[in-house]
C-alpha cells in the first residue's frame, strides 16, 4: 500500500494579547484548544481550517501573523 504525504500547510505564530477575565467559558476553551495559557504567551500551529476556525472566534484577542516557511528540511 503506498503511503500517503502529509499535506504541507504553512504555518501561523498566534499570540493571546487580550486577558481571559471575563470571558466566555467558550472563548476561555477556545484560548485553551490553540495552546495558549496567559498573555503573551506564543504558539505556532499548521494553518489548517480548524485553527482558522478557531482563530476567527476569538480573533480580537490575538495577535496572528504567517510565517516562513523552511525549505531546508
């Protein structure tokens, strides 16, 4: 059987820059989901239509920016 690629997706840096108090229990699972604890905490993840759904929710709290990606590997 052959073996399938993964699909290469670019990649996003997120940022949390608004605090959770205050917020929604939907929105603090949403920060929760994408990897992120406190402000100013940063993560990278795949841009995948889950995270971008995920993003778009609670967009106004965060900081997303595309980054380059490494040809080298």
């Amino acid at each position: 059987m052959a073996v399938k690629k993964k699909a290469e997706y670019p990649r996003l840096k997120i940022k949390l820059v608004k605090s959770l108090i205050g917020r929604s229990d939907r929105q603090q699972a949403t920060v929760k989901g994408l990897g992120l604890r406190k402000i100013g905490s940063v993560v990278i993840r795949e841009k995948r239509p889950e995270i971008l759904g995920m993003i778009n929710k609670i967009g106004f709290m965060l900081h997303v920016e595309e980054i380059e990606h490494d040809q080298s590997k």
